[in-house]
C-alpha cells in the first residue's frame, strides 16, 4: 500500500461537506497532537494481526459512490485503495466479506428511518449493487444490512466464526459511521486493522 492518504492525492468526497481548507492543517495537526497525547498516557496499544484475518469491504456501492445520489460522493480514491486491498487478499487467499444495504421498502419505518432520512426510489435497481471496479467474485459473501454496522442484525459473526478468523480488516465506506461501528463491535472479538487509505467520508 501507498502511504498516500486521499488528501495528498486531489479533492474527493461532497463539495459541500467538505472541511474548508484554511482550517484543514490546524485540525489535522490538533488530531495528530491529540493522538501524542492518548500514547503519552498509554491510552493506545497496536493489536497488531492474528493467525487468521478476513477482510471487510463496506458499502461500496453506487448510492454511496455517485456524487448525483443523496448520499453519494466522488470517492475515487477509496475505491482505488479498497481494490488494491482486495488484490493482496486474494493473493494471500484470506476470506472476504462485502456489505450493501438491505432496502425493502416493505419494512416498516422506525425511529432509525426518521433520523437518517434516505431518498431511495421504490425501485432503487443497480443504487446498492458493488461498484464494478471491486470485481467482487461469486466466492466472495455478501452481507446485506439495515444498520451502520455490519454485525447488527446480521450473522457477521457467525460467518466470521466458520472461517476461524480472528483479526478483521476493515475498508469501505463512510469512516465516522458505518467503519466505526463495525469497527466499534468487532474490537470485543478480533484484532481490528484499518487500512487509512481504503476507508472515506
């Protein structure tokens, strides 16, 4: 992997969501100071990987990747990362998992519908379906999810547990909500890696 972030490499993600750019290096420089700080205090440890890793592609589908879609972005980059993670862990023949959404507009609304309002037509066609670039392979499980994360509600775990995995490498999309909470439930049962390059907003 390049130590190229997606910052270094032009402008992505939504114009209009953008962090400005006169305050990108202060908050970037605060954040790296933040992190000096927790591993001054022995707030952080590296986990480091296990004997057995499986690989998590999250979301990355055209509903998410089109910048003319409600939540969609230019996301180039991570998509270019994310296929350069899959290569090597084809190469290395470890298990890999994607995730999509599991629309069915026959589910009732809940509360989880009116704070995170999606506009999806009542027949969203190809807006969930992988990005082509993936070259997802029929071997390769797809887990189709309602929640950020990709454990909640879904058997993750228990396929996770057929393949003996114990380290779980997370790439895909957005990094402050469906990365970090699927992150945030597999830290209780596997060694978490999270490649910088291969996740975005």
């Amino acid at each position: 992997m390049s130590t190229q972030k997606p910052s270094d490499s032009g402008r992505f993600g939504a114009e209009d969501l953008r962090m400005p750019d006169e305050i990108r290096e202060p908050v970037l420089a605060h954040l790296r100071e933040l992190k000096e700080r927790y591993l001054q205090r022995d707030w952080a440890g590296r986990v480091g990987f296990g004997e057995r890793p499986a690989l998590i592609v999250i979301d990355m589908a055209k509903f998410w990747l089109d910048p003319s879609m409600q939540m969609g972005s230019c996301l180039d980059p991570v998509v270019e990362s994310c296929a350069r993670v899959l290569n090597a862990a084809r190469a290395a023949g470890i298990p890999i998992f994607f995730t999509s959404f599991a629309y069915d507009s026959a589910n009732p609304p809940g509360l989880h519908d009116k704070k995170l309002k999606m506009q999806i037509p009542p027949d969203p066609g190809d807006l969930f379906e992988l990005d082509p670039r993936l070259e997802r392979r029929s071997t390769e499980k797809i887990v189709y999810k309602r929640y950020a994360s990709s454990f909640k509600g879904t058997d993750l775990h228990e396929l996770l547990s057929s393949v003996r995995a114990d380290t779980l490498i997370v790439t895909g999309i957005s990094t402050s909500h469906c990365v970090y909470a699927t992150c945030r439930d597999a830290t209780d049962s596997y060694n978490v890696i999270v490649p910088q390059e291969a996740i975005g907003d």
